[in-house]
C-alpha cells in the first residue's frame, strides 16, 4: 500500500491511494489513524515529505558497481553519515543550489530509502521486517566539492533541502532486486538494481542499529548507483524507483 501525506485545507493529512484517490485518514484520541470520509484525487494533490524522521541515516558506496566506477575496494563495513532533518523536503520542492560562492559542484544521488516504523536498536538481520513500515525515494544531494575539502561528510550532505524524499511510502516492496534510477532533464543518468547492494537491506539495519537507536519515521539512504553528476540551478532531477514511484524536484538559484 502506499502512503502519501498531503496539505488539505491548511492542514497535513496522512492518505493512502486508491487507484487514483487519495482517501484521507483522521487520527483518533488514541493515537490510531482510521479512514475518514474524504478523500481527493492523486493528481493536482499538494504532496509533502511521506514521512517526519529525526533524522536520515545514510550509506556510502553501497553498490559493487559504484564501487567499481571509482575505483575503490568494496567496504568491509558499510560507511555511514547522518543528514539533518531540516534538509529533508517533499516532491515538487525545490532544491536551493547554495549561494555566495560556497560550493561549486552539487550532485544528485538516487537511492532507495527505508522507513522505519518503531524504536528499535539493535535488531537482528532476520528480524529487520518487523522494524521496517515501507520503502521510498531518497534524493541524496551532495556538495561534492566540500565533501572532498573537508575531509568528512557533514557540510556536504547537509544543506538545507539536500534531501529530497517522496512521493510515498510504500509497505508491500521486495527491496531485494529493484530498479533504482535518476533522471535529469529528461535523461537516464543512473541506473542499476538493488542486487547489487553490498550490504542488503536486512544487513542495514542491523549494523546501523548496532550504532544508534532509530525512532519511528526515520530514514536509512542505502546508497547510490554509479552515474553521479552535478546539477546546476534550472535543472530537473527525478529519482525513480522501481514499484514505488518518482520522485521529482527543480534545482534554483539561492536567494539573498
């Protein structure tokens, strides 16, 4: 099934689709979400961020044939960096190229991401499922350029709006063998298959939460492909995976 969240009368509402309907759901004074009596069509919906994490765990150099492309050996334990929740914005939004002469290469990096659904630290590959609500698009945005001057990861990957996610989530995904790919202006830039991941998604979330505690809604990147590029303001990126949908975002200029 898949979740989506939307802005409905100035308010955000959690729906599901059905077909092309959004069907609204009410929180009730439990905490329980239930459907409502409304609902809206797909098309033409105000989306938001599916989801609201603390935070996004990210992998690095994740796929064997990323791997390759740089000429680097495949990792014994996965390399793993943190993106704020304020950079995390939904489809449709865009992305701020950073101004005043700080960064001079932004890249795009397409990836499947898992959502997790509950408090969890130290879960058991074997039992990942049970800690995983669903899967969505990850767009992890990158100042290449500092990622390389700083020596560390954190200023590059941590802009504000450098982690375009959406447009859903979806709970009924095998993420064993899918297709992950990014589109700019048009044009297939990434494209390969989570078979490739070095470490698989069960695998993930057993070495991340040997590390930390993650909460409800938040965020595991799983890496990207080989065919990362930059973007430049008046582009459009699209980070597509295959059974859970697009992702699409504008790049523009930042202003004063």
């Amino acid at each position: 099934m898949k979740f989506y969240q939307v802005m409905v009368d100035g308010s955000v509402r959690f729906s599901f689709l059905d077909g092309e309907t959004l069907m609204l759901m009410e929180e009730l004074p439990d905490g329980r979400w239930q459907k409502s009596d409304r609902s809206m069509p797909l098309l033409g919906a105000r989306l938001l961020p599916p989801i609201a994490p603390s935070k996004v765990v990210a992998l690095g150099l994740n796929y064997k044939n990323h791997a390759l492309e740089m000429k680097l050996p495949i990792p014994e334990e996965p390399i793993i960096f943190l993106k704020p929740a304020t950079a995390v914005i939904g489809p449709g939004e865009a992305i701020v190229y950073p101004g005043g002469g700080l960064t001079h290469r932004v890249d795009y990096e397409a990836e499947l991401g898992i959502v997790i659904a509950q408090r969890c630290r130290k879960v058991k590959a074997e039992d990942a499922a049970g800690v995983i609500m669903g899967y969505t698009c990850v767009n992890d945005v990158t100042a290449r350029d500092l990622q390389g001057k700083d020596g560390q990861w954190t200023r590059a990957k941590s802009f504000d709006t450098f982690c375009p996610i959406g447009p859903c989530i979806e709970t009924e995904l095998d993420p064993a063998d899918i297709k992950v790919r990014a589109i700019l202006n048009g044009k297939v830039v990434q494209e390969s298959s989570t078979a490739e991941l070095i470490f698989s998604v069960p695998k993930i979330v057993e070495l991340v939460t040997r590390v930390m505690t993650l909460l409800p809604g938040d965020i595991i990147a799983t890496g990207t492909p080989p065919g990362v590029g930059r973007m430049k303001p008046g582009d459009e990126i699209t980070v597509e995976v295959e059974g859970i949908g697009r992702l699409t975002n504008p790049v523009v200029e930042d202003q004063p």
